[in-house]
C-alpha cells in the first residue's frame, strides 16, 4: 500500500514524506559521493604514494595510476629492492565529502594568495553585484515590457519575432562586442547578464500575460473598467503570482549566465576564484566556492517563495505547490 | 410506484391567467421601458463560413421585471446576453436602453457569469468595491456601500476573505452584489446558478427573487433550466436554434409571490409543457440530434438489472 500511494499520478504527499524525500534528494548524491570517497573498493584508480621505497621519482603524496605502482613494486621486488607502499586514493579532482566541507571553512579564512587577490566573501560579494544589476536592468525593461506584449497583441507581433530571433544567439557570443563598448570591468559582465536573461524575459512574461482569464477582463469592463485602467486593474495583479515565480525561474537563469560573464575582460569574482584555486590544484576550495552558488541560488529562491507566500495569499497553485 | 401521468386535457392553458396575475401584466406594461432590442441580427465568420446565430430578434423588457430567455444548447442565448452586455458587437439591428443606443461594455449594465469571476487577489469586500472605484467613488463611501450590499446577502462576515474560501453559492451572491453595487439599470445573468448542486441552486433562486423585490433593478436572466426559467420570471423569451430566433414570448401565468410549493401547481405546469412543446418537440425545426447507437449484451442473458 505504501508503494502504491508514493507513486500516484499527481497525488500530493504528507507533510512528513515531502520533508524527508526532500532531504533525502540531498542525501542520495553526497551518500554516493561519500561511497565513492571513503569505500577503498569502490573506484579509486590511483595510489597514493605513502613511502616511496626504493623508487627515485616518487614522493610522499604523490599520485600514481594503480597499474604504474603495480609494474614499480613488481621491479622491485624483481630487483630486490625496497618496494614503495601507498593507499588507493581517487584522483586529486575528486577531494572527499569531508575535505570540501573543510575547505568550506578554510577557504573563506584564507588569505588571498596573491597580493592582488581577493578573500573568497570579496569575490562572491563582486559575483551578486554582477548577478544584481544584471537582473535589475533586464527587469525594468523586461517585465513591463513582456506585460504590454502579452496584453496588446499588435506590440508582441513588432516585438517578438525578433526578440524570438535575438534569444536564440548566445549570450557570451557577445563578449568581445560588450568588452569594445564597455570596457573590461564590470560593464560588459552586466551585459551578458542582461543578454541572457532579457529576451527569454520578455517572451516568458508575454505568455504568463497571455494565460489570464479573460472572463476576469469582461467581469471588469462591465463594471464600468475604462480600458485603459484594465491594465493596472486586473491584467498586472491577476497575472502577479504567476510573474514573480517567472522572476524566480528567471533569477535562477541569470546565475547560470554568471560564471561566463564573469570570464570577460579581467576574470573576476567567485570565477576569479573558482580558476585561481584551480590552478594551485586546490581542488576542494573549487568545490566548495561552486558549491557556494548553489547555495547562494537554492537560498535566494526559498526566501523568495516563502515571501511570494506572505505577499499572494490568495494565489491556490503557490500554496500547493511550494 | 405507478409513473404519474398528468394528461394534458386536464391543464388549463398557459395562457389562462388568473385575475391578479393579468393585472400585475397590466402594471407591469404600464412600466417604462428599460431595454429595447429590435431587429437584431449576429451573424459569426469562420473559416470563410458566415454562420447566422440571432436572427430577427426583437423585444422589449420594462422596469423591474424579470425576463428569463431559454432555448435548446446553441440557440444563441449567451451570444444575445452578451450583445446586451456589450461584450460582442451585434451584426445590424439596434439594443436601446433607455432610448440610448448601446455600445461597449457599461456600468449601466451589470453582468453575472456562470464562472463567478470574482477576482481572486481582493477579498471580498474589495470585489464589491471595484466596480464603485473604477468609477471614480471614494475609497470611505465605496467601503461603506460595499458593506451595505454583502449585509443585503448576509455575508458581511466573509467581508475579508478571499473568494476561493468561499462556497459556490456564496461566490455568486458576492458576484450578484459586486454587479447591483454599480446601481445598473439591468442587471444581465448568463446561465449564473449553472455550476451549483440543486439544493444550493433552489435557495439561490428564491434569494435572487428577494433581492430583485427589494431594490429598484431589472433582470435578464439566461438559463436552460425550464423549472427556474418559470419559477423566477415575469415573462420569458424563447429562442429556437439555428438560427437562434425567438419562438414565443410567455408570460408566465404563476401568481407571485412565488415559492416552491406552485412547482406542482396547474398553471406551473402547463407553462412548462408549452416550454417543453417548444423546446423539445423538434416541430419548429428539426435539431441536428446525434442518434446514440444501440449497444449489444454484454453480461448473462439471466443478469437483469430491471
């Protein structure tokens, strides 16, 4: 009976399974990365060199593919020599669970490895005010205009089809374009975040606009709603719920969008970071600071569901759903 | 138990009206007129198709009545209520209220749906309020009248809820005071007890007839329901499909006021074997009716059900 219940088309769950399937999304993955990490039978394809023994080119540390150190400790012993020793480990770009969760700690307590370096809070700090703007300017822009498509049909036939067109080239594709117009700051960053994220605004928000009952548009009219006053009336607080979990879905795109822009012109932000860890082979400092953006993402769109709750109490699908 | 068979010979006519009746008629001719329709055609264009759904139709309802229009599924009854209300543009043929011609959507016509269509973001004493608003009332006095029109339907309790806490009765009486707040001159009713259960159906009606007694305002009230067509109205149109035309204007020989009881009484009842003459018997025109197949056994020949 149990089973049977769990897997009914669109049959909501209790309370109590939502939250512990929940966590558990969260727990499979790590529990497999853990498995992988800290089970010596499962994967680990190299060995870790614990006392390099006879053997010239080894080091305490070093990483050695498993047949490598088979064929070594084979010579050796041929040889009568003393043979290395060392534990199978996985490849340095598959840190454990517990060293990334470290590094969580330590890469924010670090100090900037060059002079012109930034604490890893600087560089995330740099990466929201990149993912701000970007989402803003778009926005002001993109909202009011993807209303008036979705409610005036003569403007979606101007705007759309090339808008259609423009949504299609890729934002990056950009990149030098912006660098030329805006230098290599923070400028041509915003940009491709508002490349990104503006066109498919406009059309998402032009279709959420165009879902509205129209049986509301004529309750309206017949209690005397002036056309003009139909837009602010009914069309933007009926379409509203349903436009902010478009700004949600939307912010979430805009993050996607980050790490590119953030490559253009001077590497900069939680990329700067991410490529400079990277490059000293840090690798649960990259996991970690990759991590963070989930973190960040995942977090921003809880508080602002939780608040979209607060804001449309009357909205059915938002309390069914979220 | 025997089927009751009410012969027809035994009825009186649906004409036969008796003394009170014929001169609340009289009264009520003597009324101004609120709404003329004459000579109204609406003709659809699809796919090159041009497909008359109103034709010809003309008639003229007075202050404070209330006129029921029925007719077979596609005889255009939604499309003419909307006509009135000024959602759709009418082919030729004029729509006067008060003399002036009609165009557009108005304040001087209300309207309720079948769907309620209450807006779900205002509570329900904002959905009162928005058609006073619209229209340029202060936020005090709109609240106030509001508050009036939910006590009228005794839901001043349910004033700061949002509708989808509501029931579907109590959705419809906030969607009737929502129109009549407005002060319409007529008030226009599209099929609106259509998505209740019976029981809630059968208090809505008797509670619409209280509100119309009360307040200065005359109904047009669609519907498919012969039953409530006959219990709520003075007269009541009816069309005929393709084309929607109408057949014959009844007034309804019922004495008021009405209540449950004159379901079974003779006059109810011959009106509505005229309605059901009309409607059902095909001898106006013959509907487009698709003819249900017959279907073969399919349990034990010995497993009977009747």
């Amino acid at each position: 009976m149990a089973r049977s219940s769990l897997f009914q088309v669109l049959r909501p769950l209790s309370p109590r399974a939502k939250l512990v399937i929940g966590i558990l999304s969260f727990v499979l993955p790590v529990g497999l990365w853990s498995l992988v990490s800290y089970v010596p039978a499962i994967w680990h394809p190299q060995i870790m060199i614990t006392d390099p023994g006879s053997v010239s080119y080894l080091d305490v540390g070093a990483h050695l593919a498993r047949h490598a150190y088979d064929s070594e400790v084979e010579d050796a012993r041929h040889e009568g020599r003393a043979p290395p020793s060392g534990v199978p480990a996985n490849p340095i770009y598959l840190p454990s669970p517990g060293e990334v969760l470290k590094a969580f700690y330590t890469s924010f307590t670090t100090p900037p490895e060059t002079r012109d370096g930034q604490w890893l809070a600087q560089s995330l700090w740099h990466s929201i005010r990149i993912i701000f703007w970007g989402y803003v300017i778009s926005s002001l822009i993109g909202v009011p205009l993807g209303i008036l498509c979705g409610a005036y049909t003569a403007l979606a036939r101007v705007n759309e089809p090339f808008i259609e067109f423009f949504r299609y080239l890729p934002a990056p594709a950009f990149g030098a374009l912006m660098v030329a117009i805006l230098g290599i700051y923070d400028g041509p960053k915003i940009a491709i975040i508002v490349i990104g994220t503006f066109f498919q605004q406009v059309l998402i928000i032009a279709n959420t606009t165009r879902k509205l009952d129209p049986a509301l548009l004529e309750a309206a009219l017949t209690l005397g709603t002036r056309s003009r006053q139909l837009l602010t009336r009914v069309v933007v607080p009926a379409i509203l719920p349903d436009l902010y979990r478009d700004q949600r879905i939307l912010l979430g795109w805009a993050w996607t969008y980050l790490i590119v822009a953030e490559l253009i012109g001077t590497t900069s932000g939680i990329t700067w970071f991410i490529t400079q860890q990277a490059r000293f082979q840090h690798f649960p400092n990259v996991y970690a600071a990759t991590a963070m953006i989930g973190i960040l993402g995942l977090g921003t769109d809880m508080l602002l569901a939780l608040l979209g709750r607060r804001l449309f109490p009357w909205d059915r699908s938002l309390a069914k759903f979220a | 138990m025997d089927d009751i068979v009410i012969p027809g010979g035994l009825l009186p006519s649906y004409r036969e009206q008796s003394a009170a009746v014929r001169a609340r008629f009289e009264s009520l001719a003597a009324r101004e007129v609120i709404l003329t329709v004459s000579k109204l055609h609406k003709t659809f264009e699809s796919e090159g198709k041009t497909t008359l759904a109103l034709k010809d139709i003309n008639f003229s309802t007075h202050r404070r009545e209330f006129l029921c229009v029925v007719g077979p599924s596609g005889c255009g009854k939604s499309t003419l209520v909307r006509i009135l209300a000024g959602l759709e543009e009418h082919s030729s043929g004029d729509v006067l209220l008060q003399g002036q011609p009609v165009s557009g959507p108005g304040r001087d016509r209300g309207m309720v749906f079948q769907g309620y269509t209450l807006f779900p973001w205002l509570t329900v004493k904002k959905n009162v309020m928005f058609g006073l608003e619209v229209n340029g009332h202060g936020k005090l006095e709109c609240e106030r009248e509001a508050m009036q029109w939910l006590q009228l339907v005794g839901l001043e309790k349910f004033a700061d809820v949002y509708p989808h806490q509501l029931s579907g009765g109590m959705k419809q009486r906030v969607a009737i005071v929502r129109a009549l707040a407005n002060q319409p001159r007529i008030l226009l009713m599209d099929e609106p007890f259509g998505a209740l259960d019976a029981q809630t159906r059968c208090r809505m009606q008797a509670h619409l007839l209280e509100i119309w007694r009360k307040i200065d305002i005359t109904i047009v009230f669609i519907t498919h329901d012969l039953d409530e067509a006959i219990f709520l109205a003075d007269r009541i149109l009816v069309l005929s499909a393709h084309p929607g035309e109408i057949q014959e204007l009844i007034e309804v020989p019922v004495p008021r006021p009405r209540s449950v009881a004159q379901i079974v009484s003779a006059p109810f009842l011959a009106t509505k074997a005229r309605l059901e003459e009309l409607i059902y018997s095909g001898a106006h025109e013959p509907a487009e009716e698709e003819q249900y197949p017959i279907m073969g056994r399919m349990t034990h020949v010995t497993d009977n059900v009747e």
